[in-house]
C-alpha cells in the first residue's frame, strides 16, 4: 500500500499567535523579533500583510522598516509558541501516532493508516485545516504527498491556509519546474554552486547524473537527486520517540561588542553554566566543546576540540572554549556574538578511556565543586552561587539563545 504523508505547516507561526492573543494587531503588518537596543534586531516572523510589504524572515529590522515604514515590531514569547505548539499536536495525534515535529511550527504524519478511518489524505488534510482553525484560531497549510519531501514541497507552495496535493503519478509536471531552492536539503550556498553548474531547477537536479551530484555536493548531493526523483523512503517518525541530542549550546549577541579577551571570556564562563546544568539534567557528558564567534562585520568562524575528559563541568567547558579562541582568534574586527557548544556527547556513565598524561585528581576534584555548586542553585536559585567575576559583567543580555542540535530528521 502506498504511503500518505502530510506535512502541516503552522502560518507564519509566531506572528499569527501574537496577532490572536492581541487582536489589535490583526490586520496590520507585523514581525517578530529580537530587541533592537540589545542588538537581537532580526526578524523572526512576518505577518501576511508584512510579507505583502516585502519584509523577509532574517533580514535586520532597520531593513524591513524601510521596505514597511509602519511595519510592528513584538518581542517573541516562546512560551507562548511551545504551547500552542503543543496543541497542534495534540490534534495530529487525533489521526495517528506517527507524527515528527520538524521545528516548533512543522510536522510530518504518517497517516496511511488512519485512512480506512478518516478517508484519504486529503480529507484529512482537509479536517486537520479546519480543526486547527477552529480551536486555535491558526491557519495551516498541509501538504499531501507519497513521501515526506513532497509533502513538505506541497505545503510550501500554497500558502495561508491550504492544502496542496503532489501524487506519485504527474509529479514531475507539477514540481519539476519548481527552482532548486524549494526542495529540501537545499539552501543558500547549495542553491548558489548549483547554479553555477547551471542547474537552476528541481527537474535540473533529477536529471543531472547522481555520480556528477555526490562529486560537486558530496553525500548531499546523491540525497538530492533521491529527493528530485520522488525517491526519498525515510520514515515518520512515532511522536514518543525520543532522540538524543546531538549537542547541547547556548549563544548570545551581546550588548556592545567584546574588546578584550576577559570579555570574551566572561561571557563564555556565563553561558558554560547553563552547558552544564543542561548536560547534568540531560544525564550527559562532552568529549569535545565547540565555539563559535561572530564579529562585527557579521563574520562568523567555528573553531573545535577534543578534550581530555568527558566532562559535564562549566569550567572546564569554558576554558576549552576559550583557549580555542585566543588560539584562533585575530582581533582584526571586535567580538559581537559568541556560541559554546557541548558536542560528541555520551551518558555520564560510560566507561572513558583515560589520558596518560591528564590530571584525574584536578579533575575530579573540579567534579565535585560543580556538583556542590549544582546543588545549591537547585536548593536556593541560579543566582545564589556564582562566579566573582561576573558580578559586574554588563555586556551579557539576559535572555540568551538556547540550543539544543538533533540529528536530522531525514535519516532513514
């Protein structure tokens, strides 16, 4: 039997929710974004009427202002969006349990077979649509396909509020035509080589030799031509299915830039902090810290390492972090963003190989000091207990960005 996937695609999500909480704002051309005087000035989201204006999703606000003059600007609430997130679900799961959240305003679901029960696909499609409407007071839009691509390339076509179907049989008609950029894997710098090997289109992508693929794009590039071909098997995945993170981070755009290596420093001891309290609730340990830096000219370079001991210890993230910087770091342009992730991860019990020349006692006892400060914060509150040197730090907002990487959601 033939699979029937959907993929529903919450509209213009956080901004549709903040025009239903205040409904003064219905109507009107709003965008979500970061707070301009702390330097978070991106739009997140845009509302139809925005959108209709020109203003784009990841563009500066200073640049959608100009395009939409009386263009609205609200600070996000994800609180907010994890809830009706949530309810979203709660609806998909009326259907089937075969339902993978793909973001917070994304699902695919399997629903091949809830049709005996609730008809075809888009019938269901249809319900979900309707539903979501009525007891949200969201739109969606749905798309219906025979694998999970498709079905996310059909709700992208049709938007606000609609169902679009890609079937098996003439889909070449209806997608092939379609630019690169619209199927997924395939983003700005892909879409940019592929055109510079003339291949513009979805049916340039299938058409072009797989090997000639995997040559220029790697791995990727075969993925593509799987894809372009109506190819792609991967499954959608149970809803209870919990996957291990991949990495665990926190980033922030300070509030002037960083001039010095004890800035720089400061702010990665701060976001090492909740690294750790993150890795000590997730029950996991890192055998490698990453971190990124983004200057002022908005540059942004990665730099990463192995570290001697698996650790869950936010010094010990930290000074990694740091050493990679002052390592790799020319300060030919001041520091305004910085990331530190937590990456190779592994549960605090698994055996670790030792390194002969490493300090187990200094280790050690760096464990039991963050385990003591852990169980403070846990008894008395985040700020009972910190580092002397930030008490005075000005330059780290409060609301910093968590992250938290997942393997993707197209393995097999």
């Amino acid at each position: 039997m033939e699979r029937v996937i959907l993929h529903s695609d919450l509209n213009a999500c956080y901004a549709s929710i903040e025009c239903m909480l205040n409904p003064e704002l219905r109507g009107k051309p709003v965008a979500v974004g970061g707070s301009a005087e702390a330097r978070h000035g991106i739009i997140l989201a845009k509302s139809q009427e925005a959108k209709i204006c020109g203003v784009k999703t990841g563009e500066a606000l200073w640049q959608a202002k100009q395009k939409c003059p009386g263009l609205i600007i609200v600070e996000p609430h994800f609180d907010q969006y994890r809830r009706f997130s949530r309810y979203a679900h709660e609806i998909y799961l009326r259907y089937t349990d075969l339902v993978e959240p793909f973001g917070l305003d994304e699902c695919w679901l399997d629903v091949t077979g809830s049709t005996h029960i609730f008809g075809s696909g888009e019938k269901i499609a249809n319900e979900i649509r309707e539903t979501i409407k009525a007891e949200l007071g969201l739109t969606v839009s749905v798309g219906v396909s025979f694998n999970k691509v498709f079905a996310k390339l059909g709700s992208d076509m049709k938007k606000p509020d609609a169902v679009t179907c890609i079937p098996r049989g003439g889909f070449k008609e209806k997608i092939w035509p379609l630019p690169a950029s619209d199927i997924l894997g395939v983003g700005r710098s892909t879409a940019k080589k592929l055109e510079s090997y003339g291949i513009l289109t979805i049916g340039d992508i299938a058409k072009t030799d797989a090997a000639f693929l995997h040559k220029i794009l790697g791995k990727c590039g075969g993925e593509l031509w799987s894809y372009a071909n109506g190819l792609d098997s991967s499954r959608v995945k149970s809803y209870d299915l919990e996957i291990p993170a991949k990495s665990i981070g926190h980033g922030v755009t300070c509030q002037s830039d960083l001039v010095t290596a004890d800035e720089v420093w400061k702010v990665m001891l701060e976001l090492s902090q909740d690294i750790s309290k993150r890795l000590k609730e997730s029950k996991l340990s890192a055998k490698a810290v990453q971190i990124g830096i983004r200057n002022n000219q908005l540059e942004t370079k990665q730099f990463q390492a192995v570290i001697p001991f698996a650790t869950q210890s936010a010094i010990e993230i930290a000074r990694e972090g740091f050493r990679l910087f002052k390592e790799n770091y020319t300060w030919k342009h001041n520091v305004r963003a910085v990331t530190v992730r937590a990456i190779e991860l592994q549960s605090e019990n698994a055996p670790d190989q030792l390194d002969l020349f490493g300090n187990c006692e200094t280790h050690d006892k760096q464990e039991k000091i963050d385990n003591t400060v852990m169980d403070i914060r846990r008894r008395f509150g985040d700020k009972a207990i910190f580092n002397c040197c930030l008490m005075t730090e000005e330059k780290i907002p409060h609301g910093k960005n968590e992250v938290a990487v997942l393997p993707s959601p197209m393995f097999k």
